[in-house]
C-alpha cells in the first residue's frame, strides 16, 4: 500500500475514533460510581474526576484509551479495571459536611511500572458561562447548596441522584455544598425548581469574581518599601489579604503570621501570577505607606490566595478564604476586590466574619459608576474609595455604599484597592493600641476621624493613632 494512502487512513482512523470518544455519564457519591466511557483516552477521562475535586497525577507516557460502562459500581473495582495496567495510588478522605461526614476520593496517582516520579499534576480547564443578558458569570455546571433545619444526609444524597450530581467539597461551618452537575446541564433554568424544594434552604450558581486592575501611578517616595517591624506581645491580630497570592521577600516574609493557598488546599502558598495580592499584603503590613510615614511597629499579615493565576476566584473558594481568615487571625479582613453580582452566599460568609468579631474593608470600585459594588455595599462591610490629594480620585466609584475615602496610590500603582489595604492597616494598628474596643467602636472612631467629608487624612490618622 503506498505510503501516502497509508497515512490518509491512519488520519481517517484517528478522526473518527476521536469523533466516537465520549464520556456519556460521570457521577461519585462516596463509594460508588456511575461512568460510562466510549474509546475515551484515560487522561481526559481523569479529567471527569479532577473536575469533581480529585486531585489527579498522571504519567504522561501513559497512553490507554478505555470503554465501558458502570452504574452505581464500587469506585476502587471500577478503578482497577480502568487503570490497569498501570500502577496507581487512591486517597481517600472522610471530611466533615453540614450534614454529616462525607468519604471522598480526594488523590489517584497513575504510572508506569517503576515510573512513581514521572507523575505531572492533571488541572481541570475551568469553564465559564454568561447569562444571557450578560449580567452573571459562573463556573459551568457547578452549584452551590445549604439545606434547611432538619434535613439530613439522605437528603444529600437524594438530592444528587436526582441531579445526577457530585459532591466536588463542603464548608462545615458556612453549610455549603459545591456540587457538580453533569454535562450539558443548564444551571440558571435548574435553579427555578431546586428554590422550590423544601428541604433546600439556599441555591446558586457558582459565580466568578475578577481582580481588578491595578491603574499605574506616579514614582513617588510612597513607592519605598519601609523595613517591617514586628509588633510587641505578639498573638494573632493581623490584616487577612484575601488576594491573588505572594510573592516571596525577606522583608514580607517576616511580616506574614501564616498563608493559605484556597485556590488548591493541598498545595503550599509559594506565587503570586498576578502581583496584585503580594502589593495589598505590603500595604495591610505596612512595609509601603501611602504618605511614606515612618512606619513604626508593623502589622502581621494572614495571606490568602483566593484568586487563581488568571485573576479570576468563585464564591465557594472566597468562603473558604474567610472561614480560614477567622480561624487564623483575630484581625480585619482586607478585600481589595468586587462585583455588581449580589450572592447571598458571599453575604453569609461576611455575616459568619462579623459575627466572629471581625471588621472587614472591600473596595468600591476604580469606574465611578455610582453602581454598588459587592461585598463593599453589604450592611456589614466599610466601603473603602480612592482619594487623590484631598478630593475623591476622578476613577473611584462613589455612592451611599462608600463609608471611608483613602488615600489610592501606593507602591507605582492607584485604585480603590490600595486604599483598602490601606484602611485595614490602619484599622488593625488602632485595634492593638486599644484592644478593649469592639468592632463598632473602631469603625466609629474610623469614621469620626475621618470627618464629615470622609477622608482619612495623613493628619487624622496621626490623631487616630495616638497611643
């Protein structure tokens, strides 16, 4: 056969053998698996599985293509079968749910014989859907749950077979469940029915949040990084920088209390892609100053990575990001980020903060729509705009949802951002002078330092910080 025409039905083949592989059904509820697979290469059938919050390593030279079918069968027979005959690993975890413990398949490692160390990391490709009116941005096929005094485990799991649903992680303390729904779902229409079930108390999409843009600004003393001073008697009052990450510096590092990456739990918190959370985390410290004043004592820093290399973050991981900043620090929350989106899921885990003592600052925004930007134009949250000398900066957002106006340029760079870090700062070195003052207290004296216009002036803060 001549060479040429060879080649043609070798690419016919491979067209219509990846024309035929599909995954026609994924579903994990504990122990059992649903999962029917038509000449599917393994890796992209283990991608079903990372989607669903497994963590999956894979030897790249591991080539199989698998068909089949399995419904309601045992995960680790199922396992076995699809793998073979390679070498593989499971975790498996009992976590702790709003409804009870949950056991899930966290970890499948899969190599060749004698290849354990050729195993890369296999990351799902998160896909986003719009509304069609271009006013909401969610992860696809991914909801969020809490349920309503006395439901129980079994209607957790009722819930997922009626879905056809997967339990990707929960938050015990805020009693949400983050459940993946299957291919082709459509998540708006589905919301409709599930607000109707009794036993459901909440139900959302999985919205996305960006960071914003960090606008330049001019060189300016206030660009220095200031040495950083650890604070006498120690303990846990720091800012919490829920951000994109950190960057790594001997004069950071010293200031930072603990780190948590909640974009991958399992993993160290080591980067920053983006920057902008490595410059609030100077900013909340006091390693820059917007004024360049002598900083003083500083102010210990809880980093923690809640948005994702491309800038982006989602609901549930912004709540697991605020759980772990009121376990590990008694201090404000410094949110340097929002959205015209409303959720009441990220309005509960607010509440959950402030319920827990915590003072939290968001931005207001860097267009001045007059639009309210959430969490900022939630009830128990300080609004923080942008001032630029001693009027309101021409790019901050403003409205009746702004309480603070500070100063927006620090570090080469301006935003609403900056001020929030910024008035976290400020607001936890207050705390440690006064300690006896409750949350209320300090914002009242926030306020009432800032005047009737609003501005937080290097002058009033002087005053304000008066041991």
């Amino acid at each position: 056969m001549p060479n040429i025409l060879k080649s043609f039905l070798w690419a016919l083949w491979v067209t219509i053998s990846l024309a035929q592989a599909e995954v026609h059904e994924f579903r994990i509820d504990q122990g059992q698996l649903w999962l029917s697979a038509e000449n599917e290469p393994l890796d992209r059938l283990l991608e079903h599985f990372a989607n669903a919050g497994v963590r999956v390593e894979i030897d790249p030279a591991v080539r199989e293509t698998v068909s089949g079918n399995w419904r309601g069968r045992d995960v680790e027979a199922a396992l076995k079968v699809l793998l073979s005959p390679n070498n593989y690993h499971l975790d498996w975890q009992c976590e702790p749910g709003p409804l009870g413990p949950l056991t899930r398949l966290t970890g499948i490692r899969v190599f060749r014989e004698g290849r354990s160390g050729a195993v890369r990391p296999l990351r799902h490709i998160r896909r986003i859907e719009t509304s069609l009116d271009g006013t909401l941005r969610f992860i696809a096929r991914e909801i969020l749950v809490s349920f309503g005094p006395g439901a129980a485990i079994e209607d957790l799991r009722a819930l997922l077979s009626r879905l056809g649903g997967t339990v990707i992680a929960a938050n015990p303390e805020l009693g949400i469940y983050r459940i993946l729904l299957p291919e082709g779902a459509n998540v708006l229409a589905l919301l409709d029915g599930l607000k109707r079930d009794p036993n459901i108390a909440q139900v959302e999409p999985n919205y996305i949040y960006d960071l914003p843009d960090l606008l330049p600004g001019e060189k300016t003393a206030a660009s220095d990084v200031h040495p950083w001073k650890a604070p006498e008697g120690g303990g846990t009052l720091a800012v919490a920088v829920l951000d994109s990450g950190l960057l790594p510096s001997d004069r950071l590092n010293a200031a930072i209390l603990s780190a948590f990456d909640a974009t991958h739990p399992d993993t160290p918190l080591t980067a920053d892609a983006v920057g902008h959370g490595t410059l609030m985390a100077q900013l909340a410290s006091g390693l820059l100053d917007p004024y360049n004043r002598p900083v003083g004592e500083g102010v210990p820093v809880v980093a923690i990575k809640a948005f994702a290399d491309d800038g982006m973050a989602d609901t549930f991981t912004l709540m697991n990001a605020m759980t772990y900043a009121v376990k590990n620090s008694a201090g404000p929350l410094s949110l340097s980020w929002g959205t015209e989106t409303s959720s009441a899921f990220l309005e509960n885990a607010i509440n959950y903060a402030v319920s827990r003592g915590r003072l939290i600052f968001a931005a207001v925004g860097n267009e001045d729509t007059g639009r309210p930007m959430y969490p900022a134009a939630l009830p128990n949250v300080i609004g923080v705009a942008a001032s630029d000398g001693n009027q309101l900066a021409e790019y901050s957002n403003r409205g009746d949802f702004v309480d603070i106006i500070a100063p927006g340029s620090a570090g080469g760079s301006q935003g609403t951002s900056v001020a929030t870090a910024y008035v976290s700062h400020i607001a936890a070195k207050y705390q440690r002078i006064h300690p006896e003052a409750s949350p209320a207290e300090v914002v009242a004296a926030l306020k009432e330092a800032a005047g009737d216009d609003g501005f937080l002036t290097e002058d009033a803060i002087a005053r304000l910080l008066i041991r």
